[in-house]
C-alpha cells in the first residue's frame, strides 16, 4: 500500500512539472471575468461591477516571453459607459518548465469609449498590469487564471458638467481589476 501511494504521489508530481514547449508558437485565444470599478472615489460610487470578455492573438518568442495583441469589452453597472480596450501585452512565464507557472505582464494601448457622450469619439490611453497563473493542458491549449488592472484613461472636465451629469463622468480617472479565466488554442503541436 505505501508503494502505491509513492508511485501515486511521484507520478502527480511528474504530472505537474511536465510541460509543453510553446516557444515560437502562435495561437488564439478568449477570456471572461468581472470588471470591478477601483481608486476612482466618485466613479466607484456610481459604478458597479459587470461581466467582460475579450479575445487575443498570442506569439510566445520563446518559453518565457509572450507577445499578445489583445481585445477587451468592458462595462460598468448603473453607468451607460462601455469601453473597447486595444492593447499589446508582455508577458513573463516565470517558470515555463512547469505545466503550472506563475506569469506578469504589463501591457499599453488604447480604450474606445462609448455612452460617455460628449466625449466617446475620442481614444483614451490604456494601461494594464497581469499577475496570475498558467497551466499547461497539452500541446494545444494553455488555461490561464489572472487578474489584470486597468486604466482606461480620465474623461475631460469643463465648467458646466457640473450641472449636466448625463454627459458622462467629468474629470473622473476609469480603473478597473478585473479577475479572469482563459483559454488559449496553439495551431501546430509541439515537437
């Protein structure tokens, strides 16, 4: 009995330090999770949270690095405010010789704005910083579990907004932590 549960726990042990080689590899992928309002005192008083979605196309340049080049729909409750976030990501496997791993990324673009009228025809910069964990299912899929945190840039101010709240959110910064689940698809199976 005690050697089956030594074969058992050396071969969960092999199970989990396996891994597949990603390097030059290009894939497709979708991820979902919750937009939560953050920082912004008076937009997280009137905001809330909501679902997002977003899908990316990913080259990983060698077993650590990725480059993704990424789309992201996002709203907020009890606002009309909707953003569409272009953005290009870096990410870092922090241990790619493991199916499970530890990643950051960092990540710079643009957010488009809609409802936030007058302002929504104008492309604000977007930020985003990732932390979280991949693991690797076989050759072709890759799960990922990560929260990123998002600045969606501020909206402008001008005097009368003051009196006119429907116009959107003056002078208000838009940050969000939005915790996530995803998938990503690789085209060719490793070697």
């Amino acid at each position: 009995m005690k050697l089956f549960f030594a074969l058992a726990l050396m071969l969960s042990c092999h199970a989990w330090s396996e891994t597949y080689n990603y390097e030059h590899k290009f894939g497709i992928g979708a991820n979902g999770g919750w937009a939560i309002p953050v920082l912004s005192e008076e937009f997280t008083d009137i905001a809330e949270d909501e679902v997002m979605y977003g899908f990316h196309l990913r080259y990983n340049t060698s077993q650590y690095d990725s480059l993704i080049l990424n789309f992201s729909h996002l709203e907020f409750e009890k606002t009309a405010i909707a953003a569409n976030v272009y953005d290009l990501i870096y990410l870092y496997r922090i241990n790619s010789k493991d199916k499970l791993t530890p990643i950051i990324g960092l990540g710079a673009g643009v957010a488009d704005l809609d409802n936030a009228r007058p302002y929504d025809k104008n492309l604000k910069f977007a930020a985003r910083a990732r932390l979280g964990f991949e693991y690797a299912l076989n050759p072709y899929f890759l799960l990922s579990i990560f929260a990123d945190y998002l600045y969606l840039g501020k909206m402008p101010y001008h005097g009368d907004d003051d009196k006119r709240p429907e116009r959107g959110l003056p002078g208000q910064e838009i940050h969000a932590v939005v915790p996530q689940l995803g998938l990503t698809l690789y085209f060719d199976k490793n070697e």
